[in-house]
C-alpha cells in the first residue's frame, strides 16, 4: 500500500524500464531470503519485497502498452494476461510433480524458484527502453500555440492566463479531473466498486488458502500435498471462464447487479464450505470454484471499465482501484488476522470472509431489485430506458480512430 503510489507516478516518468529491473531485483530478494532466512524480522523483509514486486507490476502494463499503438492494445493485453496464466499454470504443474514424483524438498523448490527471478532480472536488464511515455515523456509535435499580437501589451495577463491554461490542458490535469467521472457513471461507478470490495475478499482468500489447508491437512514435507495441482486446476478453471465471460451477451446495464450478487453468493458458499469442513479435498474443490467465479467476472469489469474511459486512463482508475482495494485489505488483515486485532485462528478468519461476502451478496441483490423494478415501472410508463439494450464483450474495433478517444468531459485523449 505504502509503495503503490509512489510507483504509480514514478513509472511513467522513469520510462517503465527501472522499474521493471526494481520489481525483478525484488523478486530475487524475496527468495534469498525465503532460502537464507531464519528468523521473524528477515521473513517480515521478504514481505516488504513482496509489497514492492506486487506494487510494480503496474510497470509490466504500462510498458507492453508504450510500445505499441493503441489500435494494438486489445491484443496485447490478452498476450500478456496469457503469459500471466501460463507462467502460473506451469509452475504449479512442475511444483507438484517435482514434490509429489521426484520427492523434491520444498528448500529445492524454493532455490529453483529464485533460479528463474534471476533470469527474469537478467531479461528486464536486456530490455529496450520506449522511445515514448503514456502520460509524462509524450512527444511534442508541433509548436505550442502563441499568445494573440492583440494582447501582447497585457504580458503578465497572459502569463498567466497561459500557465493556468497549460495546467488545465495538462494529461495530469485531465486525469484528476475525469476521476470525478468514476462516481457519475453507474456501469464505471458499479464495477470500480466490485473491483475494490471484491478483490479485497478474494486476495485475503488466496492468500490465507494454504494456511487452513496446512491445518486441515498438515502439510510439512508430505508427497500427498496436492496444493501445486490444485493451483494449476484453479488457474486452467480461471483462463476458461474469462474466455467464456467475452461471449456473455446480456443487458449489463439492467442485470449487472443481479451477475455480480449472484457469483458473490456462490462465492460465499464455497467459503463456509471452507470455514466448517475437515475435508481437504473439499477445500481444494471450493477453493478451486471460488478462483474460477472471480475470473468470470475480472474481464467483464475490464471492460466496463475500459469502455467508459479513454485508453490513457484506465491505468489510473485502476491503480487507484487496487490503491484503495489494498487499503481495505490491510484494514481487515490487521483486525482480523494480525496480533494487534483479533487474531483469530485460520478457520474462524474464514468464517468472517463468509460474512463479508455474504454482505456484499445482500447489497448487490438489493441494488438489483431496486434497478430491476425501477427499469420495468419504466416500461409499463412507456419510457424504458434505451440503455438496457443487450451488449456483447468483443474487441474494441481496430481502427486509426482508437487513437482519438474522447474523455467524458469532452477533451481529446
């Protein structure tokens, strides 16, 4: 939480590159000290490093993007998500064959592991730098426009006539003022919403996941430990229900609502499924379905999201989306989980993950209802809104005309 921001400004400035190099020195990092450490204060270092690696993935996106046109942006971002999928789905393949096959120890796991970081640090080293920037670096072209000879006695006047008009035409400028554009578009408003409630539950799920399996099925140095196959079935469920999600045809402006408190009521089932169960392999299938019904719904809040927004802003909207996703995730961690708080033992930390989202579920089925009824009182006054009309998740057109999206406000990207 404490590293995002800074990333988030400094990356565009710094041309993607450094950063990209500083989230591969702390990779490395975190596995010498997973493999060297042995005692709390270095374990709570390997944490920080991991803050730093999780806060400058947003360096990965931005880059791939800076290198190509936007008209190009719809298949890189599939290349890259494809890239994330399969790096996740090949090591939790080749992890638990190497534990449960080969009889690998997880110490060797771990040294494998840091083997491959280095030759990621050794790949964004070689990496070539953008010759351009999405908000800060852009290219001028062109000359600036001058002040009219009509007022060039009126020197001072028109400095700062012409300071307070660069601020405003600035891309940073623009950026602060389209946020105010979040909270007045309901599909923008509703998705950047479930992007930072949502998100919050299912990272506290995934992270605390292999904690409640080690208790329902202590796991040190045991060859029946299936966690790496359960990982790999859970990212190939996740790939197939994103796919999936491109091809739901359905009015999202009158049923989105209803989608996302549905899936969060299955979501919350799985977790009481999870919370009260002795079974591991209950909590491998549950953990399993809870992964798969979040990625179901990531590309669709991509899109909605995109979609009300210009190419250079989505970045912001949704750095500042993790940025307060990740402030609602330390708050609960820390009444929850830490020795400050609650710290309740694993199970019970689920059974409040059941009741968070099991509140989620009750306000999206509310806002649904109160949505749907409104829409049909509509109807029957004769004024459905044209809104409602179905709408599709397909690739946004490649045309030269991506170049030229328009903020909401009205001024050119």
């Amino acid at each position: 939480m404490a590293v995002l921001v800074p990333v988030f400004l400094l990356t565009d400035y710094l041309r993607y590159k450094p950063v990209l190099v500083l989230q591969s020195l702390s990779h490395v990092s975190i596995w010498l000290l997973v493999l060297l450490g042995t005692t709390l204060l270095q374990m709570q270092f390997m944490e920080f490093f991991y803050g730093v690696t999780m806060a400058t993935r947003v360096a990965y996106s931005s880059y791939i993007f800076s290198l190509v046109s936007p008209t190009l942006y719809q298949r890189v971002a599939g290349y890259s998500r494809a890239a994330v999928l399969l790096g996740v789905f090949t090591s939790s393949v080749l992890g638990q064959l190497c534990v449960s096959l080969a009889g690998v120890s997880f110490g060797t796991l771990s040294a494998i592991s840091l083997g491959f970081v280095s030759f990621g640090l050794l790949l964004a080293s070689s990496l070539p730098w953008p010759r351009r920037s999405m908000y800060f670096n852009k290219e001028v072209s062109g000359a600036r426009p001058e002040a009219s000879p009509a007022k060039a006695s009126c020197s001072s006047r028109v400095a700062r006539q012409g300071a307070l008009s660069r601020l405003r035409n600035s891309v940073l400028f623009q950026m602060l003022k389209e946020l105010e554009n979040v909270v007045k578009v309901p599909q923008l408003r509703l998705w950047s919403l479930w992007w930072i409630f949502n998100s919050t539950g299912y990272y506290l799920v995934i992270f605390y996941a292999h904690i409640l399996w080690n208790k329902v099925y202590p796991a040190t140095e045991n060859k029946h430990v299936y966690n790496g196959g359960v990982e790999a079935a859970s990212t190939l469920l996740g790939a197939v229900t994103s796919f999936v999600a491109g091809f739901v045809k359905i009015r999202w402006n009158l049923w989105s609502e209803l989608v996302i408190g549905a899936v969060t009521a299955l979501q919350a089932g799985l977790l009481l499924l999870m919370s009260t169960t002795s079974s591991i392999w209950a909590c491998y299938v549950a953990y399993t379905f809870f992964r798969g019904f979040y990625q179901f719904l990531v590309p669709i809040a991509i899109f909605q999201i995109a979609s009300s927004l210009s190419k250079e802003l989505c970045a912001l909207v949704f750095g500042i989306n993790t940025f307060l996703g990740t402030i609602l995730k330390t708050v609960i961690t820390i009444v929850v989980a830490d020795k400050r708080g609650l710290a309740l033992p694993v199970h019970s930390q689920f059974m409040v993950y059941f009741f968070y989202f099991t509140l989620l579920t009750v306000v999206y089925l509310g806002c649904a209802a109160w949505v749907i009824a409104r829409y049909y009182r509509s109807r029957r006054e004769g004024g459905a809104p044209a809104e409602a009309a179905p709408t599709e998740l397909t690739p946004m057109d490649d045309t030269a005309a991506a170049e030229e999206d328009q903020l909401s406000n009205g001024m050119k990207a």
